[in-house]
C-alpha cells in the first residue's frame, strides 16, 4: 500500500468539469471540501485510483491528466518547488525530484536515464495497470513538463513521450500538448529530452540557494520515513486486531512498545490520528477483500470489524459513495 499527496486528487477533482459534484468527489476520498490544499495531507494510493476511475463513469477523461498536468504550480510543492526553481538548469532540477519525490508520493520513484538522443526521465510505478493508475501515469507525466516550462527561460519541448498502456481514441491532445510525438504502447513511462534542453538554465537558479533547499529537503525526506514506518507498523496492527472488532489506541500502542500518550503525541506531530488510521485501514482492507472473489459480504463485514452487515454497507457507502455489492460489481466490469 502506497500514499500520494492529496494535492493530486484535488486537482483531479477541479479540472473534471463544473457538471460534477466536486464537494461530494472530495468528500468521498475523506477530505474536508473547504480544507487548505495541504500537499503533505496523504491518501492511500487505492483510495486515489478509485476516485479516477469514478470520475472516468462520469465524464470523458481522455485530456483530463492533461488539464491537471498545465494546472500543477510549483509553489504548491512546498520547499521541493523552491528546490526546482532554485536548481541551476533544467537538468538539476529534474534531478531534485528523482532524489526527493518521496516527499508527496510513496508509490512513484524516477529516474534520469541515459540515452544517445539525450535523457529519459522515467517514471516508476509499479501495481495493476487499473484505469485509475493509467490516468495518473498520464498526469504525471504531464505535469512534469508543466513544471520545466515554468521555470525555464526557452520554450521546453520534448523530443518524445512514451506511455506504457494503450492509446486513447485520439492521441491529438496529447501530442499536442507536449509538442512531440506521444508513443502509447511503450515499454516504459517517460519524457525524452534532449542535452540542449536539459542545460538550459532555470530563471531563478541559484546555487547557493538550491543547497540550503537541499539540506532542508534531506531532513524532510527522513522526516518522512519515520512517519511512514510508524504509520505502517500501525495500520498493519490494526488489520490484524480488526476481526476481533475495533481495537482501541491503547493496545495499539502497547503491541508497538509506546505509552499511549507517546503514541498519540508521535501521530499528532504527522497531523494524523489514531481514529483517521483506523478508518483508513477499514475502508483499504475492504476494498481489497472486494476485489477478491473469496469472501462474502458478511465475512468481509467480520473481518473489518462490524458486528453487523448492515453497519459495514453504511460506513462502506460514506466511504467510497456506494454499497459493498455495487463495488464488487463495478470493479468486475473494469
């Protein structure tokens, strides 16, 4: 189980189109629809798919990762925007997200590769090639150039863009959007872009700058990989202790050997909560046990722990907008 920052889905959610019920879309994922945009706010990577997959039964998607893509800022990205902007050249500011994009994804790692054109900047995401993971591939994508054009003094153009799933029913905005050739079907998911291109310096490129970023990055970047070692030992706790119904924080706790004071504390300085952990965990495992052919609605209600089936399709309802029986039939048809 991966995380994402919750920017992502945000933006999915504003450029689907004002003929959908945003306030409701973001409600769903568990999101206050009038909350700060808070990049560091994370959903679980499943939760994030399933909500492009829905908004896919609504509305034509084909240019949709590509108007959240044009709609990325990097002002948005915290201190790693800072980092992009302040990098030298194009390249090194590429380079800063193959080091630091761990900061707003667990499930996305890149790549500077080497070619005789130039360089791929490849992305890494592994799981099922499901509908919602496609389209986040493709805004990915587009937002990285997005963020070049913004901070590079040139026009920024690659030389080709290759997606590993099939094309849509038209390839025109794409290739139109990112100015070159867009290869579906690729055995990768990359940008190609040529030396000149990556060498071009940024229009805010400070050297001294971009090092203090750096630093302040490398504390972040550990920063997150303790939260996400505890946020891990916790949920997985959790799912264990679920059939025996809802655990409470402080036998959670005691099995991690913390005080429940100390836990709280530790979750509180993340701006998570035990309550929000538990939530999730529930409404994960019962996706994933849906997906699945091998339990009945009753034993999953069991297994997540409700004593009841009806108090597990009402919660399972406020979690993803529909009941358990018409989940496991949509995702059938997918």
């Amino acid at each position: 189980m991966g995380y994402v920052t919750s920017l992502f889905a945000r933006k999915m959610v504003a450029a689907a189109g004002a003929d959908l019920d945003a306030r409701a879309l973001v409600a769903s994922i568990g999101l206050d629809p009038d909350g700060a945009w808070d990049p560091k706010a994370m959903l679980p990577d499943t939760t994030y798919y399933d909500l492009l997959e829905r908004i896919a039964g609504l509305t034509d998607v084909t240019d949709l990762p590509l108007r959240v893509g044009a709609s990325m800022r990097l002002d948005e990205y915290g201190a790693l925007g800072l980092a992009f902007k302040a990098a030298t050249t194009l390249g090194a500011s590429y380079a800063r997200v193959e080091r630091y994009a761990r900061l707003w994804t667990s499930v996305v790692d890149y790549e500077l590769r080497p070619d005789r054109r130039g360089t791929f900047f490849v992305l890494h995401r592994s799981g099922a090639r499901r509908l919602g993971l496609r389209l986040s591939n493709e805004a990915t994508l587009a937002s990285s150039v997005s963020l070049a054009r913004q901070v590079s003094r040139d026009p920024v153009t690659p030389l080709e863009v290759h997606v590993q799933h099939g094309a849509p029913g038209s390839v025109a905005a794409h290739e139109d959007w990112f100015g070159c050739p867009v290869c579906f079907g690729s055995d990768i998911d990359a940008i190609l872009f040529s030396p000149e291109t990556l060498a071009q310096p940024n229009i805010l490129g400070d050297a001294g700058i971009s090092r203090y970023l750096a630093s302040h990055l490398e504390a972040e970047l550990a920063e997150i990989s303790e939260e996400v070692t505890l946020v891990s030992q916790t949920k997985d706790a959790i799912a264990q202790a679920l059939s025996e119904g809802a655990p409470k924080m402080a036998d959670i706790a005691r099995g991690l050997g913390l005080s429940a004071r100390s836990f709280h504390r530790r979750l509180s300085e993340h701006g998570m909560s035990f309550q929000t952990l538990t939530e999730q965990t529930r409404r994960e495992l019962a996706e994933g046990l849906l997906r699945e052919d091998g339990h009945s609605l009753a034993e999953i209600a069991f297994l997540t722990g409700f004593s009841e089936q009806s108090a597990f399709t009402r919660a399972f309802k406020r979690w993803v907008g529909m009941t358990p029986a018409s989940y496991r039939k949509a995702r059938a048809g997918l």
